[in-house]
C-alpha cells in the first residue's frame, strides 16, 4: 500500500507536481502608446532628479580648501 511521507496538511504539495491545468491564462493585454510613452516619462523623470540631486549635491559634498589659505594668509599677518 502507497504511504505518504509527508504530513497530511502539506499532502497537496505532493499532488501539485502531477496536477496540469487544461485552462490556459488569457492573454495580456497589449499597452497603448500612451501608456508607453507615459512609462518612458515617469522613468525619464526619476533619472532627472537623480542627476539633478547629485549635481546639486557635490558642491557640498567636496572640500573647500580656499577658506583654509584665506585663514593661514589671516593668521601669518598677524
């Protein structure tokens, strides 16, 4: 007699790699070019302001090594 290994809650597991369905899924639907188009903005938008934060942004992130001479040329003055 077949025995399951198996506990029987998780018996459908087993079942599943045997089961075929005859039901197809319907087919997708196509996207308009509108839709595509819209897609391709969004996506140019995100890229924007990614290139535009970081080119915003490294003035901030680089060191500024006038304010360092103006205050050595201060100090030797003195």
């Amino acid at each position: 007699m077949f025995r399951r290994r198996e506990p029987v809650p998780f018996a459908f597991l087993a079942e599943a790699d045997r089961f075929r369905s005859n039901v197809a899924p319907p087919p997708s639907e196509r996207s308009s070019a509108g839709q595509i188009a819209g897609r391709w903005l969004l996506g140019l938008t995100v890229v924007a302001a990614l290139v535009g934060s970081l080119v915003i942004g490294m003035p901030a992130l680089s060191l500024d090594h006038s304010t360092e001479t103006q205050q050595s040329q201060a100090s030797q003055g003195r």
